[in-house]
C-alpha cells in the first residue's frame, strides 16, 4: 500500500506541506532519567495508545520504519498508517507514521519524548494532516478539534504513566 501524501518524512524537521494543517502540542511529562526511559518504552511499544483506549494492531511489538499498524477508535473508525521513521537516542526517543488508503486523514503525525539539558522530559507531537474521508471533511473544525484534544490527552496519559516513577 502507498502513501496517502507526497512528503513521507516530513515532520522529522517540522516541515508542513503546502495545502496540510499543521499540528503542534508539547507537555511536560515529568523529570529526570527514569522518567525519560519509562516515557520512551511506553511510546515505543504502543503501550501509550492502548492506554489511551486506542486499538493497535501492529506489525511489530516496536515502532519502527516499515511497521505497519492500524489503530481503531471507538471500535468503529480504523486508520491504517505505516512508520516512517523513529529515532532512540540518549536524550530523545519516538517515530512518526504516515497515514495508507483508508485513513480519515492523510498526513503524517510523530510522536517525540525528549529529556532537557534540565532533566525535564517531554512529549511534542507534529503532525500535518488533511481530510481523506467524507466524515472528516464535513468534520471541519470539530475534527481538528479531536485532534488537538488527542494530542493534549497523549501527554495527559503519558504522564500517568510516569507518575510512578520518582522524579528527578
């Protein structure tokens, strides 16, 4: 299956192409090491998207470039999309994907946990989108709506799940 969108790799530099609304949410997860490690494992491996209520069904147990994984919201709505990149680093850690045929959307969205010369750890999520389907572009505003609101609620879980860990 093709690409939904030409620029496939964009948001690795925050690039938005012409004719996309762009999308840019960043929360403050936490600090220190621990924090960063648990944030990135929880990212990498899904677990941050389950958690969120989100169905996955990957290609792999980990994000990586080529991995294919449709998630489903509310059971009904399934949005097929493909990593196109990731990145685990010493201070920075996460992948995009982009979005198949059959996504309400067409675009690309990443998801980056990094750790500050501070210690402070956080999630930014880019993206650049479209509507694909009927349902998304009669969505309108409401649509992009959601999709901040997802993004806000990614740091919101992310945090949670973090919240064990002892900060610092």
């Amino acid at each position: 299956m093709s690409f939904t969108y030409e620029d496939v790799g964009a948001t690795r530099d925050g690039h938005c192409p012409e004719g996309f609304r762009p999308l840019h949410v960043r929360a403050r997860i936490g600090e220190g090491e621990e924090v960063f490690r648990r944030a990135s494992e929880a990212l990498l491996t899904w677990e941050l998207h389950r958690a969120m209520g989100v169905g996955v069904l990957a290609g792999a147990d980990r994000a990586a470039p080529g991995v294919d994984v449709t998630l489903t919201l509310a059971g009904v709505i399934k949005a097929p999309c493909r990593v196109v990149w990731a990145v685990e680093e010493h201070r920075r850690a996460g992948w995009a994907y982009g979005t198949l045929p059959g996504h309400p959307e067409s675009g690309e969205e990443a998801f980056v946990v990094d750790r500050t010369g501070d210690g402070t750890v956080w999630l930014t999520i880019t993206a650049f989108s479209r509507p694909a389907k009927w349902y998304t572009k009669a969505g309108g505003p409401a649509a992009r709506g959601f999709q901040q609101a997802y993004a806000r609620r990614c740091g919101s879980v992310l945090r949670k799940l973090c919240a064990e860990i002892p900060q610092g």
